[in-house]
C-alpha cells in the first residue's frame, strides 16, 4: 500500500510523526479519510476519534480535541489542542470531567463560558467513548 507521512502535533507534544497508510479525522461534516497522494485540503477537526494505520502494526485510535488538518504533497499535517491513547485516558478522571462540565452548563452564565463548558463537554465523551472502544477491543 502507497504511503504518506503524518505528522500529529499536539499543543504540548508531538503525538505521532511518520509513515502512514491511512487515516481518519473527526470533522464537523463527519469522518475524513486520507489516503496516499490526497488532493491538496484543509479541515477543521472537532472532538473525536482519530484513526491512523502505520505499515505493518495494527490500526491506531486517538481521541483528539478541536484542531485542523492540513494535506499537501502527500504530507498529511494534523494540528490539535490535544491528542491522547486510549491507555492513557483514565476513565474516572474523564467521566468527573464530563459531569463538572455539565454542571457549568447548566449553571446561568455567560455564552463564553457556556460555550467554553460546551467543548470541554466534548472532549471528555470524546475521551469516554475511545477509552471505551480500546477496552471492548482488548477483551
């Protein structure tokens, strides 16, 4: 299979960097797939799940956060708030998250900090439901 290199960088660290054979990225109209020698495109990336395979290594699952993808002479670029594997999401501190955020929204405030309590909302199931794929797909 044809290859591209990607390159996952989150705000704090680099995620991933190297070949790739395909990938798929949460975006507002839904998931966005990539393929070696892509025409040229950028996208806004929303809170989900992103999926890479890199040669000879079994599929690869990451929630992300808000972000964009940048695709360019078969150079994939992926620029996100933040990137995590799903064995470095711990569930508790996610679902707490989650319900925290909840609250905020419920709570009378301004549309800045609604919308603000809104993403983090997203991020966390976000977190939940890859935390949970990786877990089913384990047992």
């Amino acid at each position: 299979m044809s290859l591209f290199h990607l390159s996952i960088l989150a705000a704090d660290r680099p995620f991933y960097e190297g070949p790739c054979e395909s990938l798929v990225v949460p975006t507002v109209p839904g998931q966005y797939g990539v393929l070696a020698y892509h025409s040229k495109a950028i996208a806004a990336i929303v809170p989900g799940t992103l999926y890479y395979k890199v040669p000879d290594q079994p599929a690869q699952i990451a929630s992300v956060s808000a972000g964009l993808i940048k695709i360019e002479d078969n150079q994939v670029l992926v620029l996100v708030d933040s990137a995590e594997r799903p064995e470095d999401i711990d569930a508790n501190l996610a679902r707490q998250a989650a319900d925290e955020a909840k609250e905020e929204m419920l709570q009378k405030k301004s549309i800045l900090e609604y919308r603000s309590a809104q993403a983090r909302l997203a991020r966390e199931i976000s977190r939940l439901r890859v935390k949970t794929r990786y877990t089913e797909r384990k047992q």
